[in-house]
C-alpha cells in the first residue's frame, strides 16, 4: 500500500492548517487576534496579545501570560515587570525594539491564575511559527511556566543560565532559561542575581 492508499478521502482534500500557511507575523498575529480556542479565555480578554518586535530579532524572549495592563494594551510585558525587563536589557547592551517579546499564553488567564495545560497546548502551534517566521539565534524561557513548557520537569532554579537545544520546525535553536523579571519585582534582593543571569545573554550573542 502506497502512502496516499493509506489516506482517507478526508485527507487527502483537508484545508491545510491556517497556523502554517501564514507566511508573516502580521498574518499570525491576525490569527491570534482572532482565536477563540478557549471559550474562557476568549471571553475574558480584552484582547489577545501576540507578540512584539521586529521579524528579523536575534533573540526571542518568551514569558508567562499576559497580566492587566497587557490585556489592556495588547502588548506583553508592559507593566512593572516590563519596565525592568527593559531595563536588564539596556544593561547588557540591548534595546527592547531589537528584540521580539511573547508569553506562553497569547490571552489573560482570569484573576492572573496559572495557565491550563490545555490552553498552553492550543496556544502552543502560534509560538512554534512565530519562532519558526523569525529565526531566532536564541530564545529566553523567562520564568517556570516557559521553561517547563519547552523541557517538562526541570527547574528554574537548578536551569536558569544552562543553555541548551531544541528542534523547532526542524532547525536547532538555542534556549536559554532565565528567571523571570517579576521575581526581581517582588523580591528585591534577587535583583543582583537576575541581572548576573542576563548578562549570559550578551555572552552566547557574541558567541552564535
């Protein structure tokens, strides 16, 4: 039996995913915009946020979710954490418009709660193509919930500054965990520590 023997009808003449048809960002994020995967979170967003930066960024930084302010203007990372997360990057030598700055979850979680496992799968084939359509030389898992995502089981704690490689439609990318600026937020004395961590950041750009 051939390969297409094995198809069913319904295969063979199925709409080919709209996720990996879209050949820009601006296509995706027009997707994303309009994504009602989950009924919950569709219904209580304000809007849904896909992403910032340049198409072209050498380093993709992904979070968590969006909070209010996110919510609210449909960027990530506006709020406090977003003010320090610029901040560590001018530190190391980076300007926030050169970088593209995503989360996990596209949409608000109610009341801030944890993300679903189930709605980390639905979102999970938008942020495979954005890193797919921009190419990153490395992608910065900030935080838990994103590095747990890409590499189940291992902690921030023990990872944060270990990079390593993972296949992402077919080409080895860099990841590199870090711990999320919001910690810095709520515990001033992890400040010297988080901004230590960032300035891996700066060494493995010069090295890819």
């Amino acid at each position: 039996m051939t390969e297409l023997e094995g198809l069913s009808q319904g295969d063979l003449f199925a709409p080919p995913d709209p996720i990996l048809t879209c050949t820009t960002l601006d296509e995706l994020h027009g997707l994303i915009r309009d994504c009602v995967k989950c009924d919950e979170l569709a219904e209580y967003r304000t809007q849904a946020v896909p992403g910032v930066g340049p198409a072209n960024a050498r380093v993709f930084f992904i979070g968590e979710a969006p909070g209010r302010w996110e919510d609210e203007q449909g960027e990530p990372f506006v709020g406090d954490a977003g003010a320090y997360l610029t901040e560590l990057l001018e530190k190391i030598g980076l300007n926030r418009s050169e970088v593209f700055i995503s989360n996990i979850l596209k949409c608000r979680p109610p009341d801030n709660r944890n993300p679903k496992t189930q709605e980390m799968d639905a979102c999970a084939p938008y942020l495979e193509r954005q890193i797919e359509l921009i190419g990153p030389a490395l992608v910065v898992l900030l935080g838990r919930v994103a590095l747990e995502r890409f590499f189940p089981k291992e902690k921030i704690t023990e990872a944060a500054t270990k990079p390593r490689r993972k296949a992402i439609g077919g080409r080895q990318i860099t990841f590199l965990p870090l711990l999320h600026p919001a910690f810095g937020i709520r515990r001033q004395d992890l400040k010297p520590e988080i901004e230590q961590q960032f300035w891996k950041i700066r060494e493995l750009l010069d090295q890819l």
